[in-house]
C-alpha cells in the first residue's frame, strides 16, 4: 500500500471448494494497493464481497439468504455516513448475474471467477455511484497474466497453500455447471506457477496444494516453448528448496496418465493421497453422466495407481440418485466402494442445476428414494474410512506440523493422508516434519507420539 494512502476495511466471505479459497486470497491481493486490507466481521467493513459456489444444492437461495444480512450491515453503516460496497463473485454471480441486481439491487458488484482482476477498476465504478457494475464475460486474457504477486500462503500459520494452475472444464458431465460458470479448460504458464510456488515458499509455505477443476488436465506452456503436462510441473515444483509436500485437487479419470501414475512412484514430494471422483459405479449411468470412462477404466486406474505407489490412498466424489438410476445402478456403485476401498469421500444427493442437461432428464430419483440410499452409501464410506484410519494405528507416519493443538504443550500436524495428527512435542518443531508413531485414533484425528525430535526435510 501507498504511504498516506487511506486505510479501508476488507471483509471477504468464502463458500465452496479451495478454488474459492485461493480465488479470495488473490482478490484481497488485487485490492491491497486500493488501501484494503483485511477485517473480521462485515460491520466493520468498507467492502465485504461474498465469494459464492454454485456446487451445492439451492447455491442462489444461500447467497440472498446471506445477501438478506449483509443488507442491514450496510443500511446500519450508512445510517453513520459510512459507505459499504457489496459484491458477490464466484460462481453463482456468473450464473445468476442479472438475477442478483434484479432481487438485490443494493449490490453493488457482480463479477464472474475469471474477471477478478478487473476488480479495482470496478470498485472505481461502483465508488463514483455509477449504478451497478457486473463483469460476467470469459475474457479473451488470462486473469493470471494482470494479477499482482501473491502475498503470503493462504491457509493459517502461512505452513500450507494452495496454487490455482488451471481452471475452467471441457468435459461437460450432465449434472455439473461448471463448464457455464468457470469456462474451458486453460492453464497457467509453467513460468508463472514456478514463480508463484517460490514466493509461497519464501514466504513459509512447506506445502503447496495444486489446484484446478481438471487439475490433471494441466497443459501449460513450459520455458522451453513446449508443452508441459501435470507430472513435468510436479517434477520442476518437487526442485524447489524447502518444499517438502505437494498435492493436487480436482482430477479427472480420464486425465490419469500413465506420466502422472509413474510421479506418484518417482517423486517422494509427491504425497501418496490422490482424490479421483469417479460420481457412480454403473456403467449406464456412468454414460448418462458423461463421464467418458467405465466402472471397469476406474479400477484399472486404481490398480496402477497402487502397483506404481502401493501406500497410496484414494478419496472420491459419489453422487446418489441422478436421474435414471436403478437399485441396481446404486448396488454397482456401492460393490466398486468395496472393491476399491478409500480412505475418505465425499457424497452427495443428485439436485438439479438449471441449464445442466440432466436437470431435465427423464426418471427423476424420487427424494424419499435418494435419502436412503445416500445414508447407505455413507455408512459403508464410514466403514471404510474408520479402517484405514484403524490401520494407521501402530504405524510411523511423517507429519507436518503447522502448529498448537488444543492442550498446552501439544502439537498438530497432517499426515501424509490428511489426517489431523496430536502429538506433545516443542514449537520448534511447527512447520516442520517429523516421524510420529500413531498410538491412538478418534472420530475425526490421531494422536501418536514422536519418534525423534529432530526435524527432517
């Protein structure tokens, strides 16, 4: 920020994936030299902006919902003479850009994912009483290319951060709006990801999460004019002095090249975790999904996956009742979770997005229909997740410690898997790695004891 320049209060309210996560930390970056910088609460606030997804079911109902609140914010303050400018991005403001103004016209902002850029030259708009300002194109320039430095790692303590490579979707799954609100498929230069990656190490950061709707789709152009693939970025991430652990979230299966298997055998920075939805265990629904691959492809996918790294452990997206699906349909998808095994998921209700080709499909799961099936579906994946972590118990684990746990004196930290790790040890150990012996396991972490206090890299 300038000298002299006037300190603003900035309140940003995120929802959805670590996409969004980043996306908000780069909008708080584009606005530091306007003299924003970041407050607690929406009352205290020059600008709050709401930082939407569009993933979830009844996504536009949440934002006015929340849009309802943070309307008597601004009426309170400005009743004091103080200004408060009210923006909502992400992807339910692609989506529903005009339907927002239309229900909320004490909006001031409406931007799309890929316009965040241009945000202090819409706050300049939206400071002169110009009206509303809504930016909800897919620009022919990459938003990366106009982005200022990345300040710091995203997530507490500055230990751990995520770095977005790539963005946007080609493979149009019949129930998934992504491709509408985010756009086609396109990835950073290597260049700018490596330069992005150094600072967040400069800047503490031990480990980097990759981030990307297709993340193993990542084509980037490389410094030597080529292009570089996801195994070839990992491998030139994995050189980078004091950075210990990567990972990389969301992929697809028919992005899983045999590159990408062969990192996760010849890269020890590579973490042996890899979340690969796979959304159902049937075939035909597989196809009515538009998936692009068969039950049969997955665990093929897996069997590689584990001949290349045999400690690896996979999570996975589930969707239960998408139009059409039969018990049989659910009983394929729940004999492929027993086969496979994972060591977390996430699993959801079908819900219709409007404009998604299933939205108005035919044989529409009834919800009675889609809540049982859920619920078995869940306690099966529960089944497996308290096994491998069950499993852990005994063992000696590498983990990063990232900072205080809730007892005095007490340490937390991840497992390679994710797992939240308790274990009583001395601060100088917070952003480092060290072995742990797992003793115990509760609902939702472990707890184990140091092998050796010396750190290692």
């Amino acid at each position: 920020m300038e000298p002299g320049r006037e300190v603003k209060g900035l309140h940003v309210i995120t929802w959805g994936c670590q996409m969004n996560v980043y996306d908000s930390a780069r909008m708080t970056d584009v606005l530091r030299p306007l003299g924003y910088q970041s407050v607690e609460t929406p009352d205290a606030a020059d600008m709050v902006i709401l930082n939407t997804c569009h993933i979830r079911d009844r996504a536009a109902e949440k934002v006015f919902s929340e849009l309802g609140r943070l309307r008597l914010v601004k009426d309170a303050r400005a009743a004091e003479g103080q200004r408060t400018i009210l923006a909502v991005a992400g992807c339910v403001a692609q989506a529903e850009g005009a339907e927002i103004l239309a229900r909320a016209p004490y909006v001031d902002i409406v931007l799309g994912p890929q316009t965040y850029h241009r945000l202090p030259e819409m706050v300049a708009r939206a400071a002169r009483a110009a009206g509303a300002v809504i930016d909800t194109d897919f620009p022919a320039e990459q938003k990366f290319d106009f982005l200022p430095d990345a300040q710091a790692p995203q997530t507490p303590g500055g230990l751990t951060a995520f770095l977005t490579i790539q963005e946007g979707c080609d493979k149009f799954c019949s129930f998934c709006v992504v491709p509408y609100t985010r756009g086609a498929e396109s990835s950073r230069p290597v260049d700018s990801v490596l330069r992005e990656a150094r600072r967040l190490v400069d800047s503490g950061a031990r480990e980097i999460t990759l981030l990307g709707q297709n993340v193993n789709a990542y084509h980037g152009e490389g410094p030597d004019g080529r292009v570089w693939g996801l195994p070839h970025l990992a491998e030139a991430l994995a050189a980078i002095p004091g950075l210990a652990r990567i990972r990389y979230t969301t992929s697809h299966p028919r992005d899983m090249e045999e590159a990408l298997i062969a990192a996760h055998r010849d890269l020890p920075a590579l973490m042996p975790f890899l979340h690969l939805p796979v959304q159902s265990g049937s075939d035909r629904i597989l196809a009515a999904m538009n998936r692009g691959h068969t039950a049969a492809e997955y665990r093929d996918i897996v069997l590689r996956l584990r001949d290349a790294r045999p400690d690896i452990a996979l999570s996975s997206d589930f969707i239960v009742g998408h139009p059409g699906e039969s018990d049989a349909d659910f009983d394929a998808t729940m004999q492929l979770i027993r086969d496979v095994g994972f060591a977390q998921a996430f699993s959801f209700k079908y819900s219709p997005r409007p404009g998604t080709p299933a939205a108005g499909a035919p044989m529409q799961v009834p919800e009675d229909v889609k809540d049982a099936r859920l619920q078995a579906l869940q306690a099966l994946l529960r089944t497996q997740q308290d096994a491998f972590n069950a499993a852990t118990v005994g063992r000696v684990v590498p983990v990063l410690f990232t900072g205080h746990g809730r007892k005095p004196g007490q340490l937390s930290g991840r497992s390679p898997y994710l797992q939240p790790v308790h274990v009583d040890g001395p601060d100088a150990l917070i952003g480092q790695i060290a072995q742990v012996e797992i003793r115990e396991r509760y609902t939702n972490s472990l707890s184990g004891t140091l092998i050796q206090e010396r750190a290692f890299a």
